[in-house]
C-alpha cells in the first residue's frame, strides 16, 4: 500500500507545470478541481437524487461517487504538488493533521469556529 510520501514522489514525478509557476500553479489547480468536486455535488442536488430507497436514485449515486472519485485523485495530486513546490511532506501534513482535530476532538471543540481552537 501507498503513504502519502510515496503518492507524493509519484505525482512529482509527472508535474509538467513551469518552475516559474510553482507554487501558483496547483493552488489554481487545486481551486478548480476542488469546483469540480463541487460542481457534481450540486448537479446531483438540483436533480434531487438524494432518496436512497429508489433503486433509479442509487444508479445515479454510485455514478455521481464514481465521478467524484476521479476528481478528487485531481485534488490529492493538486495538493501533493503545492506540498512539494513549498518543499513540504504531505505525510508530516496528514500526521498533523490528525494530531490537530484528535486533540480538538479530546478538548471537544470539533464543533466550533477558526484555526486557534
């Protein structure tokens, strides 16, 4: 199995962007495919096809799932990219990551509101 360290070095591995453009490059790309996601989401909304009882709803599901796990690998190789254009390891990200919300969750503050919780 791949950790984030090993997806890392693999998407690096097929970067094409300027290194003029490093840095801006997968935050712009990492905006639209995060819109992508997003855009899915809300076409399933508007269509209505949330009532997982109808058989004809859970066709449509696992095509909108099916649909959004594509974009979201665009969004994983986005940000192991700006990771790495900012010469950060996306596994030491992860790691504090969950760090963070374990101890917001200890100190139950998971619910509340901006960064210094």
């Amino acid at each position: 199995m791949m950790n984030f360290d090993d997806y890392q070095k693999r998407a690096k591995k097929t970067k094409i962007y300027p290194v003029e453009e490093i840095i801006r490059y997968p935050a712009l790309g990492l905006a639209g495919e995060c819109g992508e996601v997003c855009e899915i989401i809300k076409k399933y909304t508007r269509d209505n096809l949330w009532n997982p009882d109808l058989e004809d709803d859970i066709k449509q599901f696992d095509k909108m799932t099916a649909k959004v796990e594509l974009e979201l690998g665009d969004v994983l190789w986005y940000v192991a990219n700006l990771a790495d254009d900012l010469g950060l390891s996306l596994q030491t990200i992860a790691t504090k990551n969950i760090n963070k919300l374990r101890d917001r969750q200890r100190r139950n503050v998971l619910h509340g509101e901006g960064d210094d919780r």
